[in-house]
RNA sequence: GGAGAGAUGGCUGAGUGGUCUAAGGCACUUGACUCGAAAUCAAGCGUAGGGGUAACUCUACCGUGGGUUCAAAUCCCACUCUCUCCGCCA
C-alpha cells in the first residue's frame, strides 16, 4: 500500500509510475483516491467538531445535576446531535472503506533503478553463469526422462486429482526430498538463515498483508465455506510472521527461510506450460525472507539474491540473472532480479527465483514497524523475498541438464550425501 | 464437537456508567545526587488521524463488530483468539 500523504503531495509523480508499469492503468484510480481522502478529511474536520461538542456537554451534564439545574433541555439536544454524529460516522465509514479498497489496489511504485519497459523482453540481463548445456545426443524434455524412469507420473495425478499435479515416485520422490534438504541446510548453515515451518493455510488479512489480496483472488485456491486460503507462496505466512508488531532495530536484518508446497490456480494460463513441471497447481518451494532497514534494503536485495543463485551454482545448473523492467514487475515489488535456469526443452532460460524488494509497501498493508531507538518513533521497515529456490523446476533442470545418452540422469555432486551416496538415477 | 475461564498501554496489573483526561508497578528516556555507577528523588514516556509555521490542540482506539445511553473499558448482543477440562484424532 502506498502512502496516502505520497499521493496526495505527488499525484503526478504517483501516475506517471503506475503508467510506466502499464500504459492501460486506469490513472482515475489515482484521482479517485485523492478525491476519497479529501472527502475523508471534510467529514473528519466536521464532526470532531461536533464530537467535542458531545464530549464536553456531557462532562457538564453531571456537574448540573449537582447544582439541581434541569439539564433535560440539554440531553435532547445531545439526542439530536447524536444522531447528526451518527449520520456523519456512517458516511466517513463509507468513503474510508472505498479509500481502503481503492488504495490496496494501487500497485507498489518501481525503484528508480528499475529500467522501463512494457513486457519481459525488455527486463535486462544483469549477469550470466554457465553456459547452455550441450548434448551430442538427442536431448530429452524432462517429463519424457522422469516418465521414462518412472519417477515422475502424470497420469496418475490426472487420475487421483487433475490436470497440472505430479506424482513423484521412488528416487523421484528422493530428489525432490533431496533439494528441499539441501536447500534449507545451505541457507540456514552458509547464509545464516532461520529455518522456519509455517502453516500452509492463511487468512484474508495475511493474504492482504502480502499483498495478494484483494485483486488477486482467482489465483489462489480458498477453502469453502472458510475465509482461509491455500498459500501460493511462504512469503504470506513468513511475511506475516511479525504483523502489528515493532520490532527493535538491533533485530534486524531478520533472515528467514522456509520450505512449503504452494498452491496457485493458474487462472489465465491455460494452454501455457501444460506438459511437466513447469507449471502445476501445487508445487514446493524454499522461500528466503528478510525485514530489513530501510537504509539497507537494496544491499540486502543483492545478497539475497547471491544467496539464492548459490543453490543453483553449487548444483551447476547454468543461469542468468534478469532485473525486470517496469512493466514485468509483480504488484508489490518496487525492484526484482529474476534467476532464469537453463531448460534444454524450452531452448532457454526459465524463471526459477524471483528477488524482490517490496520496500515498505507490504510493512505498510501488514503494519511491520522498527524502532531505532527507546524514544524513536515506530518506522515502516522494508520486507524482501526471493525464492531459494523453486524446488519442482530445480527437479526438472536436474532431469534435463544432467541427463545422459542412456536415458539415465547423473546425481549432481552436492545432492549425493541426500540420497544415500546415489550417484545415478537408472532404469 | 461440549463445558468453563479469560483478552486493558512495551510488560505486569487495577478499574462494573460520569475528573478513566486509564491508577500502581516494571522497563525505558532525561535531569538531580555521584569521581563514576548502583540506590534514591523529580519529570517524561502509547498508536493512528485531523487542524496549525510552531508552541499546541482536537478526534478515535481498553480483542473485533454492532447496540443501549446525554455519557461506555464498564451494561447488552454476536464473533474471534488464548487457556483449562471432556470427547474425537495423526
């Protein structure tokens, strides 16, 4: 959530942002917001007026009973006035929640070093690491591989529940579980790291804090009957770990990582990535996490991001690094460098991490304060995520990369001591 | 699922209709005392919003949402969460 004071001081500066995200925002949203909050303050400035009023006269009103005076006169004119009160309060109620929903819809605004752009093919390649995998054998996708293995099975998950689920079987299963280890060791002993097992079901203020709600509610999958929701990413839960709290400066940079399986609907992808892992309705992932000063939240967004593309380095899987344009960013990332590991089966990079720096547009939904000192006042600290990483991707870049003219797929070293000194995945 | 108890500032804890404008304590900040510290004493010390150049001032907030009343932390209704016990259960 953006600033309402920002908007209000910077309403140009505020839509020429939300235009270089997307040349078809809708800036009326912008003027509808400065018009609510001027509404807003008319109301307010009304009735404290009469507010006072109300609070004073009743404090006399006691004091006249006392004295033996007839203060009658006085509680029906208080009668009346409560009603006006009333009225007044219903219609602040009303323009204050059509600010609220009209402001959580207001994506954040793009860091200035975010370079402008409308889609992905204008996000810029910052760094690159390995080359593409070369085969002199005819190289197979990954579904083909984990299928021809029988490690991975789509058409039992299509049976026992549908489209876009995986079954992973035997050394399939161990993979997967082997990454997750992996993972998890790597960030919590070399990164330092907490690990941290949330729950996997959120409510709706968790899911607003992220920033997930309220526009993005066909994407995620919502118990019936409960206003709870399955997570499409530890970042809800983990973000919103410390929600209406203040925390001490001296805390911070708080670095948290967590493995859970997410859940996503997928709404508008249909026709995209149908076959393998690439793109499922439910799939595991480690998530990194840090609050961080404010000050500090961009060197924190590289490190982070360093420590994200070390999981992928130590498993020698080759990779690029994208900072994303203006127009690629998600709703309430101010900057995002994305990993893009190399697919043989998709003859290109694909995304497999995505850092993000949310500055304090999440601690301002979620109410995530700092205090720098005993008589500071509470400040918006800045939330931060990336993925450490995707963990079904990771699986089928292991399939694809390492694959072998046999049909077999090599253990890369670093896995080996998670899978039982396994060194080859065989028929 | 059933029964009971509870939710008050950073923490603790008093408060059952009108100086609650939320006591007291702890913690914290500043000052005094001290060579320094501890102890002691004094003052300060919540969040959000509105108005004001500012000093300041007003409004709201005692789990959440409604209601009663001139007036609600306090009374009424609903809900949420926590704890205890019972039942069921990995």
């Amino acid at each position: 959530m953006l600033d309402i004071r920002r908007i209000r001081n910077n309403p140009q500066e505020i839509k020429d942002a939300m235009l270089s995200r997307s040349a078809d925002f809708d800036i009326t949203l912008i003027d509808k917001v400065i018009e609510l909050d001027e509404r807003r303050r008319e109301i307010l400035s009304e009735v404290e007026v009469l507010k006072n009023k109300r609070n004073t006269t009743s404090q006399e009103i006691p004091k006249l009973k006392k004295e033996g005076k007839n203060v009658e006169p006085i509680m029906e004119e208080m009668r009346v006035l409560g009603d006006k009160i009333k009225d007044f309060d219903a219609e602040l109620t009303k323009v204050e929640e059509e600010l609220e929903a009209t402001i959580l819809r207001i994506p954040n605004v793009p860091s200035k070093n975010v370079p402008k752009g409308q889609s992905d093919a204008d996000n810029l390649e910052v760094r690159k690491w390995g080359e593409p995998t070369k085969f002199d054998f005819e190289a197979k996708a990954h579904w083909d591989i984990g299928t021809n293995l029988d490690i991975l099975d789509f058409e039992m998950a299509g049976k026992v529940t549908g489209a876009r689920f995986t079954f992973y079987k035997g050394l399939g299963a161990r993979l997967e579980r082997a990454c997750i280890n992996f993972m998890l060791d790597l960030h919590t002993s070399k990164h330092g790291y907490t690990e941290v097992l949330p729950p996997q079901i959120v409510n709706r203020r968790s899911m607003t804090g992220t920033g997930q709600l309220p526009k993005f509610a066909e994407d995620m999958f919502k118990l019936e009957g409960l206003e709870y929701w399955l997570i499409p990413t530890a970042e809800v839960p983990v973000t919103n770990m410390y929600r209406d709290d203040i925390l001490d400066a001296s805390q911070l940079p708080i670095k948290n990582t967590a493995f859970t399986a997410c859940f996503r609907a997928e709404a508008g992808s249909a026709g995209r990535d149908t076959r393998g892992l690439i793109r499922q309705h439910q799939f595991n992932k480690v998530e990194l996490v840090k609050f961080a000063d404010p000050e500090k939240s961009y060197e924190e967004l590289e490190s982070l991001t360093n420590d994200a593309e070390m999981v992928l380095k130590t498993l020698g899987l080759p990779y690029r690094v994208v900072k994303l344009c203006t127009g690629d960013i998600g709703f309430s990332s101010a900057m995002t460098y994305d990993l893009e590991v190399w697919m043989p089966s998709y003859g290109r990079y694909v995304e497999i991490s995505s850092c993000s720096n949310f500055e304090d547009f999440q601690a301002r939904r979620a109410n995530l304060k700092f205090r720098r000192g005993p008589k500071e006042k509470a400040e918006y600290l800045h939330t931060l995520n990336g993925s450490g990483v995707a963990v079904g991707r990771t699986v089928a870049a292991i399939l694809e990369n390492y694959q072998q003219a046999d049909g077999s797929v090599i253990i890369p070293e670093a896995l080996r001591p998670y899978m039982g000194g396994i060194e080859r995945i065989t028929k």
